[in-house]
C-alpha cells in the first residue's frame, strides 16, 4: 500500500502539486478553526483510507489517488483520471471519444447510468461527434466537490512539459501496428524518424492539446460545444473529411437514468441501460441464480461459464472476443463509500487515425454501434439500505470483456476469492456451442478436458479481457482494496 502523505514528488508531479495550492488557499482557514490539519484541495487533506483507484495507465491512477487524498469524491477522482488519460493513453481515451458510467452516490443513494456515446452528426460523414468533455463534466458537475479547473490542472500540465511514454501506450501501439493506419499528425507524435513507434519512456509533449486542456480548465467543459471551440472542432472534422456541424455540437447532451438493476440477496447490482447491460444481467443471472446465499463459497465450475458464455454471446457474433485496446476501464471510489465505474473509447485503436490540425484531439471514426468494438458494461455493488458499497469494476477486451467482468466479480462475491485471486484466475470465451471456445494458457488441465467434451474446438490464448475492480469488505470504506489486470500494463492504489 503507498501513504500519500509521505510519499515524494518529483520532476513534473511536483510542479503539479505547487500548481494546485493557489487553489486550495482559500481553505486555509480552516485549519485555524479546528478543521483538517491539511485544507481541503491539498493532497494529505484526507488521513486514513482514500478508498480506491484502478485504471489502464498508471500516472492516471497517480492522479487520481492525489485527488482522493485531497478531499475529492470519487466523481472528482474519476474526472481528473480520465482527462490524464486523455493525454498519456489516446489510444483508447482520446477527448474525441465516447462512453459511460455507473454511479453510486452514498447521499444520493441511487445506483446511475451516465452515457455519452459518440454519435452521429445529422449530415453524416466519417467523424464522430465526441462524448467524453461533456460527459466529464457532467459527472462533476452533479457529484464533484473539488473546483473543475483543479481537476484538469493534472492533464494540462503533462501535455504542455511533456510525460515519458507509459508501457500501456506503447505496446496498445505495437500489438496494434499492423492495423492502424495514422495520418501525419498522429505520426509526428509517436512515430519516430526510423518509421517505428517510440520508445517506451520517450518524453512526448503535445502542445496542441494542452491549449485545448487549458481552454478547458478555464471556461468547462460546456465551451467546446460552443463558440470558437465549436467552430474549431469542426473544421479538424471538415479536414479529417468529417461534416459535423456547429450545430451538432450545440445539441450534443449526455444522459443521465437510473441504472439497469436487478437484486442479488440484499444487494443491487448497477448495470448499463443498453445491451452490454442486457447481458451482463443475462450472464450473472444464468451462473448465480439459484445457488445460494453470496458469500457461502459458492462453487461455479469453468463448464457452467462456458455454456452460459455460449448462450448469452450468441447474439453480438459480429464483435471481437480479443483485446484491441480501442476501449479503456477505470474505477474510484472514496472514504464515503461513492464509487464510479467507466468504459470509455474511441471504438477502435486510435479511432478514425486523425487527430485535429487546431485541438489535438484524436478523433473518433463515425460507427453504428454495432459496428465498433463490444464494450462491457461497467458495474457497481451496494446495499440500498445500508449506504455500503461492496463492489465497483469495469472491464475492457471485446465480447470476452463481459465474461470476464462476470467471472471476477461472481469470484469475489459468490466462491469468496480474495480480488487478487480472482483478477488473476484463468479466463474462457465463447459466443456459441457451435464455435470454438477461447481459454487462457493458464487454465487447468482438469478444466480443459472437461471443456472439451462439449466444445470440440477449443484454442489456447495468451489472455483474454483486462479488468479494473475495487472491492470493499463488508461494504465498508476502510476495507476497500483495489486491483488492476495484470494482463495490462495499469495500476492500481488503495490508502491507508
């Protein structure tokens, strides 16, 4: 575990910790007054547990635990993780992308569905509409405490002086490379002058998007809908041959509903409105019901997740099962017991392969969405009645992402696995009895067998899905403890 109040900063994270206190300053007083020793805004503001965070790419997880260790809520910590994404993993978390969140607020005590998809300008065209500004902000918006421009302080900074290639950026590219298809702008980047992706650790500085980032930070969110950044968004669509309007970004709205929720002994489970929600419920429902009481060490064998795999996938035979890295997953939550759960992307690895001549932004290839690749739904865990919140996970990989989500989170919760254990347990995929049935070179032999007397075709992979999870014992903050894949290349942190 890492103890915010003592661990260093240096180089760039110091500049951005000295770059927050003017905005913490006005809390200052309330040292005085018998309030926190550290005011809030300033990291060490909270001592004890922070709660937790996981995402794709660790100085994103950096990030936010700071946040988190300044009194933001776990909207506040998701918001400034996904902007850093934004800058140090474009891949899949350009601001030209789209997606969505599950929310649990304690105060509110409601289980939320925030969706901002890309969506279609009204004249078409191959460039999408973007989601994540505005979906960002409505998430603070409506559950952050912290001042928004605080919150992109962080992501700006990285852009503007530069941060070291993350491994997670770097093999996204390479195990991408003979698929991607980038235009001049997004080579000047990371393309080096050998024709190869740069290094891992190569400082990149992308000062283009730090303008935007700062424009950002000072007027919110909602300005890039209108105005001048309107106007600039639309002409990089106009040279990247897209048609959106200024008007298609005026009428952009993200949604917020209730979640798609179905009980689990006491508990509610929060899932997506849409179909990756549909089966999710679907696979959950299929492993579990009937079984017993969570937390009884219930046994589901690797058979049981197969069939159900087969049968509940047989309907989106037209997406991927394997990890393309178009998507990114993150989870917060705080020392209150509030959490969020996202999926955001860009549909496929570097979208449409065009970043904007004026914003920076990579940018989004204008898709149905059955056409871009399956993303799982993200998920919470809570107890209504109890304000405890028990699990939170989001999960990236195609098809196999849902799979994936359902088995670790029914490992925890149903056959009582530590989160650790159940992050790490071996992995299958199928989309049908008549199709071949993935599984992960560190199923055991015993499973296998057994797999192969009903799937007569079966393929050994390397790994299938990556998922980010945080799992609370008890429902209770203080036990909360985090975990990222290590089939990715994230972090994750907990504090205490």
């Amino acid at each position: 575990m890492l103890h915010p109040k003592t661990r260093k900063s240096d180089g760039l994270r110091q500049w951005i910790v000295r770059l927050l206190l003017p905005v913490a300053a006005p809390a200052l007083v309330l040292s005085a007054c018998g309030g926190p020793a550290v005011p809030l805004g300033q990291i060490g503001n909270v001592t004890g547990a922070l709660g937790g965070v996981a995402s794709d790419e660790p100085r994103a997880t950096l990030i936010a635990e700071d946040i988190l260790s300044s009194g933001g809520t776990a909207a506040d910590a998701a918001t400034a993780l996904y902007f850093t994404l934004a800058v140090t993993y474009p891949i899949a978390a350009s601001l030209g992308g789209g997606g969505e969140c599950i929310v649990y607020d304690v105060k509110a005590n409601k289980l939320e569905n925030l969706q901002f998809f890309n969506q279609s300008p009204a004249e078409g065209g191959n460039v999408a509409i973007p989601g994540n500004i505005r979906g960002m902000a409505a998430l603070h918006a409506r559950y952050g405490k912290l001042p928004w421009s605080q919150l992109l302080v962080p992501a700006e900074q990285l852009a503007a002086f530069g941060q070291p290639l993350s491994r997670a950026q770097h093999m996204a590219m390479v195990v991408n490379r003979d698929q991607l298809f980038l235009d001049y702008n997004i080579q000047s980047i990371f393309i080096d002058n050998d024709g190869n992706f740069v290094a891992e650790g190569t400082r990149l500085r992308q000062i283009r998007l730090a303008s935007l980032l700062s424009a950002l930070r000072s007027e919110g969110g909602a300005a890039f809908y209108s105005g001048n950044w309107a106007r600039t968004f639309v002409e990089d669509a106009r040279i990247a041959g897209g048609k959106v309007a200024v008007s298609d970004m005026l009428n952009y709205r993200p949604q917020w509903q209730e979640a798609r929720s179905f009980r689990v002994d006491n508990n509610m489970v929060g899932v997506s409105t849409g179909r990756a929600g549909a089966r999710y419920e679907e696979l959950w429902t299929s492993l579990y019901q009937g079984r017993g009481v969570l937390g009884l060490n219930v046994s589901i064998p690797q058979i049981d997740v197969a069939r159900a795999a087969g049968d509940v996938l047989a309907s989106i035979r037209d997406s991927s099962p394997f990890i393309s890295y178009g998507t990114s997953s993150f989870v917060t939550a705080d020392n209150q017991g509030n959490a969020v759960a996202c999926v955001v992307g860009l549909g496929f690895p570097f979208g449409s392969g065009q970043m904007g001549e004026i914003t920076g932004i990579v940018m989004a290839e204008n898709q149905v969405a059955e056409a871009r690749e399956f993303a799982a739904s993200p998920m919470i865990m809570a107890n209504m009645a109890n304000k405890d919140l028990y699990f939170a996970g989001a999960a990236t990989g195609g098809a196999a992402a849902t799979v994936a989500a359902v088995s670790t989170a029914l490992n925890v919760l149903a056959q009582g696995q530590g989160l650790d254990t159940a992050i790490d347990a071996p992995r299958l995929f199928t989309m049908g009895a008549d199709l071949p049935l993935l599984h992960e070179t560190a199923m055991p032999a015993a499973d296998v067998a057994a797999l192969k007397t009903q799937f007569p075709v079966t393929v050994e992979v390397d790994r299938l899905a990556s998922v980010n999870a945080i799992y609370c014992r008890d429902g209770k903050p203080f036990n909360c403890v985090s975990r990222h894949d290590p089939r990715g290349y994230g972090l994750s942190l907990v504090g205490n």
